[in-house]
C-alpha cells in the first residue's frame, strides 16, 4: 500500500487497544534496496515504535555488543529501546552477554532465552506448518510464550510500548483508502438465505478457506465487505454442497501438501471449472492459481486439479519468486484497470510448465496475460495475471489498500453475474 496510508492503517487498528505487537521482517534493516526501503526500520521510524532486537546470540559475548551498537546508531531517528539475547548456551553466557551489551551500550537487556531443546512449532518449505494443519498448535503456543515468560522481563517490555509516544489521528491524505459500497452491489435481486436482512440483495463471494488456501490479507476481505459484498466461506476438501455465489476468491496457502485431497474433490473441481465456463467472476492468488491450473505435479506425482488453465505447475525445492513486485495493468480484466502500477509481494516454491504430456491446448500466449513484472516473477517470460473468461490468476498478492479499485470491481463484477444470472431464469 502508499507508505502515506500505513501510519492511518496501524491508528485504525489499533485503536482500543492496550499494546500493538509488530512483527520485524528479516533483519533490522533490510530492505528492498540499497536504502532499506520496506525495512522493519523504516516501518518503526513511520510508526514512532520503539524496537526490540532479538539477537541470536549463538557462540559470541563481546561481539553482541558490537552488533547491538551498530544497529543502534545505524540510522538516524530509530528508537533501539532494548534487546533480547536468544540461543544462549549456559549461566556464564548469558551473565558475559548482559556484562557486555550493558558496558559497551546504553540498550537495556529484557531477556536471555536458552536454546530450545525441540522447535516446538513444525515448520516446512515457506516457513511454519498452518494451524489449520495441526490441531495442537494451542498447546505449543503456551509451551512458547511460557518458556518466554521465564527468560523475558515482561513488565520491562510492556513499560516501553506503553512509553511510545502517543499518535496523532491520521489527517485525510494518510487514512486508508476503503472503497465505497459497488453502485451495482446491492441495489438488486435476492441473496437467498444471507442470514441478516441488511445482507439481502449483497452480491456473494465465496471465500475458500480450508487446510489448502488460507492465506489473505484480513484487508482485503475487509475491503469486499465494505465494497457491498456478502462473503461466504466455503472448502475445496469439504463433500458438503456450497451455497449459491456470485464469485470466488482463492487465496494463497499450501495446496502441494493437500494435492490428493484436492484432486480426489472431483465434484469440486467440476464446480470450479463450471463457474469459470459460466463467467463467474474469480480471482486467485499464488496456492489458488495452482489449483486452478490443469494439473500439480508435487515430486514424481502429477495431480489433475480444477483445469481453468491449460497449465501443470510443479513444485521446487528452492523459491521460484520472492519479495516484493510490481506490475503494470496490460489487458482489460473485471478486476484492475489497464495502465494500474500495481504493487505486490510473491512467495511460491512453485512454476509453470507446459501441459507435462505434450497434449494440446498449448501454454496461453502473451495476449492472455494481463500483467507486465516489472519486478518480480510472475508465472511465464515476465508476465503474470493469466486472465480466462472473468476468472484472473497470479501469482502476485495484492493488499486491497494497495489496489483501491480491487475490491470495487470485484464485487460490482459479482453483482452483474448475479442479475445477468436471474435474468437468465426467468
């Protein structure tokens, strides 16, 4: 999103609240760029936030003083208010650790935390395993934050939140740009069973949200729901019958660890397909792409999945596009205007291939794409957002503040398929 809008963004949501925890990305000051552009730094500076370090402390005693120092007088305007040593190796570590920070820097030390014997919480290729994957993850959160709780100063660490500076309220330029409520959400037809009356005549978006796609921006459902949209949450594993929808949207997750599931879900998949076909308006990101491909090869396994795309993707063992991306809009789509300078973040250990048995239809042409990297990956030769009927795939997330007209469309778009739809019955 404009760096303006995130300090009108955090005082939204932030606000009622006691404290606001904000989680540093890689190290302190590493960006985008050669000027840490997108930083945890810079996000603290935009913030007024006070910064803990958390400093793996594996094998070094005076040198942590010296990384402790220079991260402090780094950048000029940053608040470097304390340091948690982690991965220390005994009682004498940890008391040269503190001697040393303590002598050689103004920082103060919250906490010292041994080295975990067992990292209690799975992790896999792209980071951690989803709760929605293992259901005891309640039980390892209270492992952590007890085995926190004994190395950290808690009252220490509360009493600098509570010492950052107070925000003012964010002036008109700085607030988030929600949308308005679709001129063609709402005003028509019948949403059957929506549950409130205030929902009825709503366009409704499926949302899938299961153990494969799970991963959204809580803006953007945010964002379709102020749009004028009803969101509807519905599973690609589940056997049950979905409600009636007017669009869909697949976010990102893990679909290579569901792939079987996935693919033994034919009455889902033929549901999907059938949408697309129709002219339903869907949009995926990243995991949903792949699900909407012809086919997901995972090690020597090729799994047929829901067949929008005559595409298989195949999953790799090192990232095939990561950080942050831009692309600009090149071909009419429901979703982004043509000429939009779109900003995004990609994360997939997955590419595209050509149908793996040679068959036709061939690999989509340059005109069937509708963004134009200009940094990033994307799926094929620079370009990304592969477009089939009203039903647009990337592999590029979007934040809906980012991209203000996103949900606007999406849910105007969902409104015509419903009335063209109703039109059609009668």
């Amino acid at each position: 999103m404009p760096p303006e809008h995130v300090r009108g963004l955090f005082f939204e949501k932030s606000h009622g609240c006691d404290i606001s925890v904000i989680e540093g990305n890689r190290g302190l000051f590493d960006g985008k760029d050669v000027a840490g552009s997108c930083s945890t730094a810079e996000l603290a500076r935009r913030l007024d936030a006070p910064v803990v370090l958390v400093l793996d402390a594996t094998k070094m005693t005076r040198t942590a003083a010296a990384i402790v120092a220079g991260c402090a007088a780094f950048e000029p305007g940053l608040s470097l208010a304390g340091v948690i040593c982690n991965r220390t190796a005994g009682e004498r570590h940890r008391s040269i650790l503190r001697q040393s920070i303590e002598h050689y820097t103004d920082v103060p030390v919250l906490g010292m935390l041994p080295k975990m014997p067992d990292n209690p919480i799975p992790e896999r290729h792209m980071g951690l395993l989803s709760n929605r994957e293992h259901a005891g993850h309640a039980a390892i959160l209270d492992t952590v934050a007890d085995f926190v709780a004994e190395g950290v100063d808690l009252d220490r660490l509360t009493a600098l939140a509570h010492a950052a500076s107070d925000m003012a309220p964010p002036d008109a330029p700085s607030r988030p740009w929600w949308p308005q409520p679709a001129p063609s959400a709402g005003d028509s037809g019948d949403a059957g069973d929506a549950g409130d009356a205030g929902d009825a005549g709503k366009p409704r978006i499926g949302v899938v949200r299961d153990a494969a796609l799970w991963f959204y921006y809580p803006e953007n459902l945010e964002a379709l729901t102020r749009a004028g949209a009803k969101l509807v949450f519905v599973s690609l594993l589940a056997p049950d019958p979905w409600p009636e929808i007017d669009g869909l949207y697949l976010g990102g997750g893990f679909p290579e660890t569901m792939a079987r599931a996935l693919a033994d879900n034919r009455a889902v998949r033929d549901r999907v397909r059938g949408f697309s076909r129709a002219g339903m308006p869907i949009y995926a990101e990243c995991g949903g792409f792949m699900y909407l491909c012809r086919d997901l090869r995972v090690g020597t396994e090729t799994f047929p999945m829901a067949g929008v795309f005559p595409l298989t993707t195949t999953l790799c063992a090192r990232p095939q596009g990561l950080g942050y991306c831009h692309a600009v809009v090149r071909r009419d789509n429901p979703f982004h205007p043509v000429g939009f300078s779109l900003s995004g973040h990609e994360f997939h250990y997955s590419r595209c291939l050509a149908s793996l048995d040679g068959t036709p239809p061939p690999v989509p042409g340059p005109e069937s794409f509708c963004l134009d990297m200009q940094r990033g990956t994307g799926m094929l030769h620079g370009l990304d957002g592969l477009l089939e009927n009203a039903t647009f795939a990337a592999y590029t997330h979007i934040h809906a503040l980012g991209a203000p007209h996103w949900a606007g469309n999406f849910a105007a778009a969902a409104a015509r398929y419903r009335d063209s739809r109703q039109r059609a019955a009668r």
